[in-house]
C-alpha cells in the first residue's frame, strides 16, 4: 500500500469481481436510487398529488434516495475490502452523510405515522389541520436535526472522547471504523427509540380507529346514508389503505434497524466484542430498508403505479390519479 492505503502493482480484472460487489454496490443501491427518484418524480410531475402529505413521502424518499446515491457505494467497497480507501477527509464526509441520511429517513416516517393518525381520526377536519405549511416545518425539522446532530458530533470529535486507546489501535492507513463512546451510542439509541415508540403508539390507535370505522361502515351498508356520510366513508376508506401502507413500512423499518441499534448499544458497553463481518451485514440490512420504501409505495398506492405509466404522456401533470 501506499500512504494513502491504495494497493499498488495490483489491479483487479472485471471478471474478477466478487458477487457481494455486485450486490451492495449495484443491486441495493439502485433499488434505493431508482426506486426514491420515480417517488419524487411523481409527485411533483402530477400536480394533483401536490399535497402536504405527499411532501412528506417526497422528502422521506430524497432522504432514501441521498442514501443510496452518497452512502451505500462507498460503503460497498468498505463492506467487501475491509478497508476505506478514499481519505480521511471524505471518511467523516460519509459517517456525516451517513448518519444524516438515516436519521432524516427514520424521521420522516416518524412524522409520516402522525401525519396518518390525524387523517384517520378525523379525515374531514385534517386537510384544515396539517396543511402545507405545517408539512413543510415537519419536513425542515426532519432534516435539521439529524443534520446538525452529525455534524456536531463527528467534526468535535465528541464521539471518540474516552476512547483515546482504542482509537489508537484503529488508527492505520485505509482505517473503516467509527469509534463512539458509550453516552453518544446511548444518545444515537434515544434518536431511534423515541421515534420507533411514536410509531408504535400511534400506528396501534391508528388500527383501533381504522377497525371502529370498518365496523361502522359496515352496519351502515345496509342502510341509506346521506351524501356527506358517503363521502366521509370514503375518504375513510382511502385514509385507511393509506395507514395499511404506513403499518407495512413501520414493519420493515423495525426489521431493518431494530438489530443494528441493539448490537450498537450492546457493543459499546462490551468493549466492541462485535466482529467486523457481523457490523457490516447488520448495517447493510439497515440500508436495505431505504430501498424498500419505494417497494412498499408501488404496491400499496394505485396513483404511484399510474404515474409511472403516464409520466411521459403529454399534459401528463394535469391527469386525474384518483378517478373515484
């Protein structure tokens, strides 16, 4: 190697590259970069999905999108070399990034599960309630925070206070590992669990409320409604699949970093006992829920699937994505 931790006199044939390559550097991260970019090409194409609820599902998939596109390349060439050959410099760039990205995409879907609570509660007084400007302060706070939390920690080099020695080992040419002492791990935890508990709790009064209005419905079936009683049922009806979505999401949200923060938190008061391999698998099941997102968009909500097919028609931003 030379002093920039670059291997000299060898070079690597195409032919030669390994599978996991293939996966974490194209497959994953083109799911995560294609995927976000369709999400928030649709919504701003089709005018009538300019809302302040659909803001947010674009700002969640920017936040997805950025981390497919700046954060999971170059951690594919850490995950497989065991090693990070792009400098310093850019290495507090990317655990920067890196934590920015997540943390935004973990709270937008935070504020996205209250976003839902309130239109299926109330749905004919939530229009009034969260409106564009309300959706845009949610979205600024979303990105702020984590933004400011990164940067804070990772350029004071607050993260590492106490773990002079460990440091001291770590520190070689091509260094990958991010140390962080115990009260900044517990700190990172909070910023997951304090939004996972919100989802929770809101998501389960969001299936209590959705099961009461199912049952509602359904004894009225029967009856002769009046027109604004039809109307609210239906809007119920869409807020419903819209909160089915929303549960679906939460769900792979957990799956996906749920494990990471847990083996975070254990490692840091066991001495980093985690092997590498173990961290790095575990956070790659992490970023595999950025690519997802989109997934979940696709199958869940029709006008998605019509705006991809009607994106390139002409006028195609005046179409009516919800003939109902």
């Amino acid at each position: 190697r030379d002093q920039n931790g670059i291997m000299s006199g060898t070079s690597i044939p195409p032919t030669a590259l390994p599978p996991s390559y293939l996966v974490c550097s194209l497959w994953l991260p083109g799911c995560a970069v294609w995927g976000n970019f369709l999400v928030m090409i649709s919504i701003l194409h089709f005018k009538q999905l300019h809302s302040p609820a659909n803001f947010l599902v674009a700002s969640l998939a920017c936040a997805d999108f950025l981390v497919g596109l700046t954060v999971m390349p170059f951690s594919a060439v850490r995950s497989v070399e065991s090693c990070w050959y792009f400098g310093e410099s850019f290495r507090k760039l990317h655990s920067c990034f890196d934590i920015s990205f997540c943390c935004a995409s973990i709270f937008h879907l935070c504020v996205i599960s209250v976003d839902r609570y309130i239109a299926v509660r109330d749905p004919l007084t939530y229009p009034t309630r969260f409106t564009v400007s309300v959706s845009g302060r949610c979205i600024a706070f979303s990105w702020l925070l984590p933004i400011i939390y990164s940067s804070s920690l990772l350029y004071t080099g607050a993260n590492e206070a106490g773990l002079e020695d460990l440091v001291s080992v770590l520190t070689c040419v091509g260094r990958c590992q991010l140390a962080v002492n115990q009260s900044w791990i517990f700190i990172n935890f909070l910023l997951f669990f304090i939004p996972t508990l919100v989802m929770i709790t809101v998501y389960s009064r969001i299936f209590l409320i959705a099961k009461q209005q199912a049952q509602r419905i359904e004894r009225m079936s029967n009856q002769t409604a009046k027109s604004a009683d039809s109307y609210k049922d239906r809007v119920a009806k869409r807020e419903r699949k819209a909160a089915k979505a929303l549960g679906i999401a939460v769900a792979t949200f957990l799956l996906s970093w749920l494990p990471y923060f847990i083996d975070s938190i254990i490692d840091a008061f066991l001495s980093f006992i985690t092997p590498t391999y173990v961290y790095e698998i575990l956070g790659w099941i992490a970023y595999y829920n950025s690519a997802m997102n989109p997934l979940i968009n696709a199958l869940f909500y029709p006008w998605f699937r019509k705006a991809i097919k009607g994106i390139l028609r002409e006028n195609s931003s005046t179409t009516n994505m919800f003939p109902e």
